[in-house]
C-alpha cells in the first residue's frame, strides 16, 4: 500500500515537472533567446561567479575571504552538485521528449540536479553577504542562469530548483562556518 502511494506522489511531481518545464521552454522570444544563452555560457561550472568574484577581490583591497568565500561556495556546490547526478541519472528533456530542439549543445550528463543552478545560488548568495549594494544584480544574474537551463531546454524546473537549493545550502554553511 505505501509503495502505491510512494509512486503514485512520484508520478504527480515527474508530471507537474514535465507540464512546468513545457509552458517555460514554450515561451520563446527570439531577443531573448540570445540573452539566456550567454547567462547560460556565463554560468557554465560557475565562471561568471568566479570572475565577478576576483574582481570584487581586486577592487575591494585583496581581503582574502572576499575571493576565498564565493570561490568556495561555487566550487563546492558544483562538486555536491555533479556527484549528486550520478546518483540520480535523470534524463534530460530533450531525450524524454524528441520534438524538444534544445537551443544551445546539448549536455551530456544527467539532468537532476542543475550544476548551473547550483554555482549560480551559491555564487549570488556569497556575493550577497559580501557586497550587499549588489545584491540585487547578482540576484536578478543568478535567477537568469537558472531559468535559462529550462529555457533553453536541457534542465527540467525541479532539476533547477534542486540545483539552487543546493547552492543555497553549500553557501550557508560555508558563510556560518567563517
């Protein structure tokens, strides 16, 4: 009985997943297209972070856990992140569903959960907290390189919302532990 009901939640997300990720990827509009594609190739294994980070530690006196924090957050939520996908194995939209043309390459490894999304909570979260004048940039940054893992149609919602979730936990306990 509690196998049935364990499935049958189960089936009821994948599907909300599935609806969630269709009414995103179905939203296209060509000036935007462009613009996800770039935070998408900012994003990739968290280089946009990294980057803004250096220059922040560059401009704000070479305070060492102005780089030290933000780098480690990223890194470590992308390492948390990769080997979480091993564990799951989830195919990406575009293998579920071949009348899905992503809009960029197509990765290759599994699709739960989104590294992307993961460096790019982590790294807006860390940034946050060291420079809180910006925090608004790094937000609107973070939210864009995650939404464009759906939008370009390589990530499913909850792939993402894994991914920030575990950015946001990485960045917390590195921040609480300094």
């Amino acid at each position: 009985m509690e196998h049935r009901v364990l499935k049958s939640v189960a089936v009821k997300v994948r599907d909300l997943d599935r609806a969630l990720f269709r009414r995103v990827f179905g939203l296209k509009w060509e000036p935007f297209n462009g613009i996800m594609r770039a935070f998408t190739v900012a994003g990739s294994a968290g280089a946009m972070w990294g980057a803004i980070a250096f220059f922040a530690f560059i401009l704000s006196g070479l305070e060492p856990l102005n780089i030290a924090v933000p780098w480690g957050a990223v890194a470590g939520s992308w390492i948390v992140a990769e080997g979480t996908k091993h564990l799951f194995n989830r195919s990406r939209p575009f293998l579920w569903d071949t009348e899905v043309a992503p809009l960029i390459k197509t990765p290759s490894s599994s699709s739960f959960p989104s590294g992307h999304s993961a460096t790019a909570a982590a790294g807006a979260l860390t940034l946050s907290v060291l420079y809180p004048p910006l925090a608004p940039a790094f937000l609107v940054a973070g939210v864009l390189v995650a939404l464009s893992r759906v939008y370009l149609g390589v990530h499913y919602p909850f792939d993402v919302f894994a991914g920030a979730l575990i950015g946001v936990l990485v960045a917390a306990l590195l921040l609480v532990l300094l």
